[in-house]
C-alpha cells in the first residue's frame, strides 16, 4: 500500500511541488489548512506532513510555529525548494492580454516588480494552485494566476513568462513532520529543533542562551511567540546545530533547563545541504 503525505493547499501547490520532490514515492494529500495536514499525520491517515514554516524573501509562515508544540508529531526532515513564481494564462494569452494576476497573499510581494512593469494588479487568492484552478475554469485570457509549472501541467495552463520571482534566490523551507521520532541517525552536520518557555524572572532569556555560547553551540534559529495572549509568558522555537548526545550539546540544554518552565524537543535530523 502505497504511503500517503499530507500538505496544507491544493494539487499543484508549492507545497505539493515538496512533496514530489522530497518523497516521490508517496502520494500527497491536499488539506484546507496547516491544522488539517498535521491532524492527517496524527489521525494516520497520511504518514507523513509536508509543512511549509518560512519564505527567503517573505519570512516565516504566520502560525505554524504555534501549531508544532501541540501537534504531537516530531520533525525528521527539512527540505528546501526553490520557488519559481509563473505567470501562468489560458492557452494561447499573451502577456500583452493580462490584467490581474491571482495568487497567495504570501506570493503577490515575491513578484511585486514584475506586477508593476506589466501594469497587472495583483489578485488575493486563498491557494496558488486554487488561483491556477479558478484561472483555467474561468475562460478569462486577461487573467493569470501566479503559480508553479507543476499547476500549469495539472489545469490545463500555460507559461505565459516563467521565474518572474524579484529575488532569484526565493526559497522556502519546509519541515517534513512524523508520528514518530528518530534520533538515531547521524551527519556531519545535524539539527536540533526545540520550544521552550523561559520563567518570569530578570534576564531569564539571557541566562538561558548563555549555555550556548559558553559551550559552543551555534543558534540558527530563535523566533518568540506570546502564550495564550499572556504577555509575561513568552514561548521560543529554537533551531542549533548538533545532536542532543553531543556533550556540549547536552551541557548546553542542561544549563537552559534551569531558567525554563518547558522545554520540548521537537526533532532531531541532519541537516539540508542546501541549508547554505
């Protein structure tokens, strides 16, 4: 029985684009929302998610990071994918004949230049590959939609002007999240990726990271997030290289157990090559 991986979006989102290019071998499963795909991997009805958590160019993904510490699921993967933004018209449109382009809020600025020397107004749509979908069904050549070759192939649409994107580099990072963990596994270069809630005490974060540099370990990542609207708790997701059976690794995580409240190890996997 062939394995099942679920994405936030529909079929020919950049997110289904992830999923064929890091599992080719499992079929992916569209959901409405972030919350739907980690519910499919929890429930079992896909083995794996395929969750998108921050852009190059437009940052991180609003939300996603407050959904990780209650899902229940570990991180055993990331991977990167190059977004290629496409002007994406029905057959035969040319770029002369387009007026609006539909797409994401989170696409719209990542081709804000394009947009504006082509005189196109950009469209909110709730999905890139739903903008593509609307566009192919809607019989319109002045409308486009901004989506992926992969969206192009399944409605029907063709690639009016490819990689319109402003920055060249675009990239979204995505983690690949599991029912169960792994930790068993080992590269030169590994990641470690954690919440933690810091007590309401003078200079708690900074005694906190402390053990860090003192021991030696790089921090790549830190994002805050209010807890439950409380403004004097304060949550952290953290990423750092190295494994937790690393000794400085370990003395750093002991030392930050004794200015915190909570800390929960997300996952524990190699990290990406093209992290650089």
């Amino acid at each position: 029985m062939t394995k099942r991986i679920a994405f936030q979006g529909e079929m020919g989102a950049y997110s289904h684009q992830a999923c064929v290019e890091t599992r080719p071998d499992f079929d992916p499963l569209p959901c409405p929302t972030f919350e739907d795909a980690l519910e499919a991997v929890r429930s079992g009805d896909a083995d794996l998610g395929m969750i998108a958590v921050e852009n190059s160019t437009y940052g991180r993904v609003q939300d996603v990071y407050h959904l990780l510490p209650k899902a229940g699921l570990h991180i055993i993967e990331e991977t990167f994918v190059r977004v290629h933004v496409n002007l994406l018209g029905l057959p035969g449109a040319k770029l002369s004949d387009i007026t609006h382009a539909h797409g994401h809020p989170v696409i719209l600025p990542q081709c804000g230049k394009f947009l504006r020397d082509h005189n196109i107004k950009g469209v909110t749509s709730s999905d890139n590959a739903r903008a593509a979908r609307d566009v192919a069904g809607g019989g319109d050549k002045t409308q486009a939609a901004l989506a992926s070759e992969l969206a192009a192939k399944l409605y029907g649409l063709e690639v009016i002007a490819p990689k319109i994107e402003d920055h060249k580099l675009n990239t979204t990072r995505f983690l690949v999240m599991s029912r169960d963990a792994d930790t068993s596994r080992r590269s030169n270069k590994m990641v470690t990726a954690f919440m933690f809630r810091v007590r309401n005490i003078p200079a708690a974060l900074y005694k906190a990271m402390g053990g860090f540099a003192t021991n030696g370990v790089n921090m790549t990542k830190l994002e805050s997030y209010m807890v439950d609207g409380n403004f004097s708790a304060t949550q952290f997701y953290a990423d750092i290289e190295g494994h937790p059976d690393d000794a400085n690794v370990r003395l750093a995580l002991d030392e930050l157990s004794y200015f915190t409240e909570m800390v929960e190890i997300l996952g524990v996997y190699p990290a990406d090559p093209r992290r650089k």
